[in-house]
C-alpha cells in the first residue's frame, strides 16, 4: 500500500510533470520537422492503360541465340537483311502502334534502357543501331485479334565492327489525347535489337573512363556527379561503384555511397550521384574518391573541386529537400536534453530513497 501511495506522489511531483513537459517539447520539434521536410515531397499519379496489343519477333536465321526472345543476329558488311515483327490484336477496339528504334543507355541507377530523349551521347558512339536499321511502316493499327508484320531493315556498315551495337524497337500506343490541353499518355512493348559482326561475349567490357566530379542539383537534392564512361562496344557487367567525400586535407568521411550490379551499355556514359543531404552544401575545397569494380577489372580516382559561396547559395536555393531551423534550435535542444537528464537523475535518487524507507 505504501509503495502505491510514493508511486501516485512520484508521479504527482513537479519534476516528473516538468520532465514530462520537457520530453512532449522535444518531441513535437522533431516531429515539426518531419512533417516539413515530408510536405516538401510532390507525389506522382500513376496511369494504368490497356495497351490492346502484343509484338512478337520472329527469329531470323541469322539469330545467333535462339534462346532469347528478341532480335540477337549476326549481320554481314554490306548484306542488309530484313526481321519481322509480328503485332497482335488482343481486343475487338482499334489499336494504334507507332514504331522506331532507340539506341541502349545507361541510366543514372545504372541500367541499361532505351527510350528516352534526353539522354547523353557518347563521342565513341560510331554508327548507332538507330542510324543502321529503320521500320516499315511506322504505324499500324490493329483490330479485332488480327496479326500484322512489320519490317525492320538492318543496313550493316561497309566494314566489320568489334563488340556489339545495341538498341531496342520501341512498339508504343499513344492513349487518347487531351486536344486542349495537349496531354497524352502511351503504352507499350520494346523488343531487344542486338547486331554483332563476330561472334564473340558481349558482356565483357573492361574499359572505365572518369569524365568529370560536378556539384550539381539533381531531382531536387543536392548531388556530387561523378560521370563515368564506358568507351567499349562491350557492355560493363556488374559493376560495383564507391564514392567518398572528404574535405581537402582532412580525413574525416562526410559523405559516402556504394552501388553494386549495376551494367553500362556499350559506347556509353552516366552520372553516379552521391548525396549531400538534407545539410545546407556548405563552400569549400573538396576530394571524392572513386573506387569501381567489374569483375578482374578495378579502378580509382582522387578529383579535387571546389564549391565556392556563389555556387553554394545557388545550390541551396534550388534544392527541394531541404531541412531548415534557426540557429539557436541545436543550443536549446542541448540545454532541454541536459536538463531531462539532470531531472531523471535526481526523480532516480529520490526514488531510491522512498523504497529504502
């Protein structure tokens, strides 16, 4: 009985309600925080669409591997050669398909994809698969479960190539467009288009170039780019990066990231990004250093930059995910923790005390 009478006092006294008081305080700071950096996030609405078609390409006899279900085809100097490709109607309604063929990239995770326009051009890159082959006709439509062929005529170069030339054919159905406010979605299929002279393992680059280490805003964050190249016409298979920001002349690691399996397409480059944070980029001279890893094959880099005020303030002031609070948050936040712990310390003793009684 005694122990629950000190039990409700204790829980009664001033310093537990302060103590109390003081942790609801802190709490609702950080939480304050949270929810504006969570605010400053723009969420994205995702389209579903029925295509209403399917493709299918029909292997050549000049397929190299008739495993894989896209277009792998050993091509001749001069000797053009024509791949069909067969595409179906999986409803009663009209479907329109566009056709073309994009070149492989390499994305900034570090994939291997196609379609896109924005994408940078590497100055190795000698007679793309887009340039060599072309589809007739361009557009199709298809109707009630029909089937039709489309050409694609691959124009090899006058002379052998090594390595690989890699791209896609990009089967695509625009959704029905918004005249007024000109916005349209599309759907569809991307078939692999990959064209070698020699038989040989595509997959075995062993070249890795650095470009360039850049500050930069990426997506809303603030980012150190690192651009990397595969100057091969081989794709860079499972390739490991690491990355580790320091001021010049001090050791202390304030950034750091690692990726692994990732690929790179053949004549190829893309940004790796290490992320600064939600910290506002502060000016200074700076090192990254650059470890990769692709199979036997490794590399390293030290690249020194600087960011001076001007790019800094620029930077910050682009940046999307930013976390910001008054200077004198960290001294009250300290001095709130120094007394929670004093008080905890002293509600501890006390305690002690009233069970020894």
């Amino acid at each position: 009985m005694s122990r629950q009478k000190n039990h409700e006092k204790f829980v009664r006294h001033p310093s537990f309600k302060l103590v109390t008081s003081l942790f609801l305080i802190v709490s609702l700071f950080f939480l304050s925080c949270n929810q504006a950096f969570a605010s400053s996030e723009i969420p994205e609405k995702e389209e579903k669409g029925k295509v209403g078609f399917t493709v299918e390409a029909v292997k050549p006899t000049t397929q190299l591997d008739p495993t894989k279900s896209f277009f792998f085809i050993k091509v001749e100097p001069q000797e053009p050669q024509k791949l069909i490709l067969k595409v179906k109607s999986t409803q009663k309604a009209e479907a329109k398909v566009k056709l073309y063929i994009k070149n492989a990239y390499t994305t900034s995770e570090g994939t291997i994809d196609y379609d896109h326009e924005d994408i940078i051009k590497d100055e190795t890159l000698v007679q793309p698969i887009e340039e060599l082959a072309s589809v007739e006709p361009k557009e199709v439509t298809v109707k009630d479960f029909e089937t039709k062929d489309v050409t694609i005529t691959i124009n090899p170069p006058a002379e052998a190539f090594k390595g690989v030339k890699i791209g896609a054919i990009c089967a695509m159905s625009a959704a029905d467009e918004t005249e007024e406010k000109g916005i349209g979605s599309s759907f569809g299929y991307r078939v692999g288009l990959v064209a070698m002279s020699e038989e040989a393992d595509y997959e075995n680059g062993s070249s890795l170039n650095l470009i360039r280490v850049k500050p930069t805003v990426d997506q809303g964050k603030r980012v150190i780019q690192t651009r990397l190249q595969n100057p091969e016409s081989q794709i860079l298979n499972e390739l490991e990066v690491q990355t580790a920001l320091r001021k010049k002349g001090e050791k202390e690691v304030l950034r750091e990231r690692k990726a692994t399996g990732m690929r790179m397409a053949p004549n190829s480059q893309f940004d790796f990004s290490t992320t600064w944070g939600l910290d506002p980029i502060e000016q200074g001279d700076y090192v990254l250093s650059i470890k990769a890893f692709s199979g036997p094959h490794s590399w390293s880099w030290e690249e020194e930059f600087s960011i001076n005020k001007e790019t800094a303030q620029k930077m910050n002031e682009e940046a999307v995910y930013t976390l910001t609070y008054p200077k004198w948050t960290p001294l009250v936040v300290m001095a709130l923790g120094i007394l929670t712990l004093m008080n905890i310390g002293c509600l501890y003793l006390r305690r002690k005390k009233w069970e020894a009684r």
